[in-house]
C-alpha cells in the first residue's frame, strides 16, 4: 500500500513535465515569429497572439505553421 502512495505522485509529476515539454516545444517552434510579427501583442495574452500568428501565417517560420496545424489552428 505504501508503494502505490509513493508510486501514484511520480506518475503525476512525470505527466506535468511532459505536458510542460510539449507546451515549450510549441513556443520554441513560434518564438522567433511572435517576437518579429507580433511583438506588440505579446502581452495581450495567448488568444491575441494567436490571432496575430494566423493573420501573419504566410509569413511565419514554416515549423511555426506546422506547429499551428496540428494544434487544428
């Protein structure tokens, strides 16, 4: 019983850093694109700056692009 205590946190904090991984995967692929196409919206929050990727998108870095496709953008 004491192992599946100790086993259930690791199982949760191993999910968190692969969630954290592929969320910074995703920005690495875009950060270059916002900071020169969206720059002035980079503290209006995600949503705006999504907007701005997708009115730029035949601008933007083509892993940017891709990124944005698979996310259904």
């Amino acid at each position: 019983m004491i192992k599946i205590l100790f086993v259930i946190p690791l199982i949760l904090m191993a999910s968190s850093v692969s969630a954290q991984t592929q969320k910074r995967e995703g920005h690495d692929e875009c950060a270059r694109d916002v900071s020169r196409y969206c720059r002035a919206q980079m503290q209006d929050g995600d949503q705006v700056i999504l907007a701005c990727l997708k009115q730029n998108r035949a601008k933007i870095s083509k892993a940017c692009q891709r990124k944005l496709a698979s996310a259904g953008q």
